[in-house]
C-alpha cells in the first residue's frame, strides 16, 4: 500500500508514523464495522485524513491513534474534559491505553484468523464438500487472509486427484484400458483419504457400487433363466460402466449372442413355414428343410457385441 | 430340427416371444402326433 509520507521524510519518525499508518490500515480494513475508524472513513484517501488527524494533534502518535480508536470521546465534550483531565493527572494512562487497545484489536484479529484455520484443517481431515470450501473461501476473503500455503496445496493436489478419478470412470474409455473393479475399488480407497469432495469422486463411489450390484446381477442370472430383454440390458448397463469386468462381461456377451442368433433361426424357421402352412411345422420334410436353412444361418455373423 | 432350436435355448436359459412361440407349436404338433398315432394303432387293431 502507497504511504503518503514514506521517502525523504525525517527517518526518526519514520517508523512511528508507519506503525501510525499501519495502524490506520488496519483499523479501515478490519474494523471499520463500529466507532473505529470513524474519522477515517467517506473517503478512499483515509491515509490523507490519518495525517491530518496526526497533523491536528501536532504528531502526538498516542492521541493520533486514541481518537482513531475511539472517536466519541474526543468528539463528545463532556468525555473529552473527563479523558483529558485524566490523562493529565497519569502522564502514563494515554500510552497504555493506547497499546491495549492495539493489542486487543489486532490480537482479537489473529485470534479469529487462527480459530478459521484451525477449523478448515479439521474439516479436511474427512472429504469437504465443494460448499463447505466456499464457505471457508469466503472466510479468508473477508479477513482479507490468504488460506495457508501448505492447505492451499492439499486443495490443488485433491483437485489433481479429481482430474486423474475423472479419466478413469469415464465410460468411453476403451474396455481393455478399463480399470478392473479390484483397481477401482483400490482408487475409491485413496478418494476416501482426499480432503476435497469433488463431483468425480461421488461418482467414482457411485460406480463402485453399481459395479458391485451389476456383477450380483450377472452372478444370479447364471444358471437362471433370463428374458432377452433382461438380458440385453444387463450387458448395456455393464458396458457403461467403467469396469474392465473379464469373464462375467464376455460370459454374458456370449449368452446374448447366442440367444440373438438362436432368434433369429428361429424367426427364419418361422417364415419358412408360414409360406407351407402351419400344420407341416413339423413334419420330418420340414424338419430337414429348416436344418439346411439353419445351417446356412449359422454361417452368417450376426453377433452385436 | 424345431425340438432342437427349442434345446438351443433351453440350454441358454434365455426367454423370448419367438422361443415360447416354438414351444407352443411343438406341443401343439406332438399333441396332434399323439393323437394321430392312437388313431392309427385303434384302426390297425380293427
């Protein structure tokens, strides 16, 4: 922040009146809500208005500060006459005043930067939610206090981890570069240990227990007879998942394509004997007929998966 | 060839509209079959 008098003024005052001004900073960004600061304020050269203050008190600091600290009683007569008479009588009482009063507001200050950061480090000892944070964030905005580098740095390096979640539960990716449920679970071990509860690691949970439940329904369908339709939609529902799932996966393909192709035989069979008549379904003619046409079928490749 | 497009998905486990329909039929033609063969056998004994 520019000071109004910082270069070629008397060095000897220097370091008063920046303590000075330091102060008046303070006073303007942290407490300003109530009496402090109240000759300072209306306007943004409060820096300008801090030396005539010190100017009006002929650059005595303490009762610079004093009437920055608390207006009221200088303003008001009756305080005043009682405030001056008294330190008058102790030569001593101003300056003590003075520095208790710093000391009570920055310290209050520190004390209330302290107990936040105390609080987010706690919170991050389980996964903050995003609305959480902001509400730290805007803690810190408020005080005016940069979060802790090293806390700032868990952040980043849980959004790092979200980044790397989100690759990895992503649908599109190829079956073969999938990651196994073993791995996905071992992932979902390391998103427990994150600070940070990004979306991609709700979902990365979220995944964890459909894959749990789709392999549940894989493992009751087989030996158990299924509707194609069923069928069919437990292989969709398994191929978007980001789960490289092997054998009960491939197993399952199999069984529809299988029982897509017996289908289509069947309907085959079905429109060559409508155009014979119902009643010679099954005859032996028939029968070695619909063998050929079979057969012919069977060739073909009509696999969907 | 039917009774085995019908074992086809017995084996599979799997149901179907086409699949039922195929068993329906089958029943309904060895039910005839089994008709038509008392017949037979009632006009053979006469």
């Amino acid at each position: 922040m520019p000071r109004l008098i910082s270069q070629g003024h008397n060095g000897e005052d220097s370091a008063e009146l920046r303590e000075y001004l330091d102060l008046c900073d303070f006073v303007m960004r942290e407490a300003s809500q109530n009496l402090n600061g109240m000759l300072l304020r209306g306007s943004s050269q409060y820096q300008e208005k801090a030396m005539n203050i010190l100017t009006q008190f002929n650059f005595d600091y303490d009762m610079a500060k004093f009437s920055i600290l608390y207006p009221t009683v200088l303003l008001l007569p009756e305080t005043r006459h009682r405030f001056l008479k008294a330190i008058k009588e102790d030569e001593t009482l101003l300056s003590k005043i003075v520095r208790e009063a710093v000391q009570d507001l920055q310290g209050s200050k520190q004390d209330e930067i302290d107990e936040v950061v105390s609080e987010l480090r706690q919170a991050l000892t389980h996964r903050l939610k995003p609305e959480e944070l902001k509400m730290f964030q805007r803690k810190f905005e408020k005080m005016q206090v940069k979060i802790p580098d090293d806390v700032e740095q868990m952040l980043l390096d849980a959004e790092e981890f979200s980044k790397q979640v989100r690759k990895q539960i992503n649908s599109n990716v190829q079956v073969e570069n999938r990651l196994s449920l073993e791995q996905l679970e071992e992932l979902q071990e390391l998103a427990q240990a994150q600070c940070l509860e990004t979306p991609e690691l709700l979902k990365l949970d979220q995944q964890v227990v459909s894959a749990r439940d789709w392999l549940a329904k894989v493992e009751r369908s087989q030996g158990a007879e299924i509707s194609l339709k069923d069928l069919d939609k437990l292989v969709r529902s398994g191929k978007q998942l980001p789960v490289k799932f092997g054998e009960p996966f491939e197993g399952l393909c199999e069984r529809l394509n299988k029982a897509l192709d017996l289908q289509q035989r069947i309907q085959e069979t079905f429109k060559s004997n409508k155009t014979r008549g119902a009643v010679q379904v099954a005859t032996d003619q028939d029968i070695g007929t619909n063998n050929a046409k079979a057969a012919v079928h069977a060739n073909s490749n009509h696999n969907v998966y | 060839m039917n009774a085995a497009l019908q074992s086809e998905g017995e084996a599979l486990k799997v149901s179907f509209k086409d699949l039922e329909e195929l068993r329906e039929k089958i029943a309904r033609v060895n039910s005839w079959k089994t008709q038509a063969n008392a017949f037979l056998d009632h006009q053979t004994i006469r």
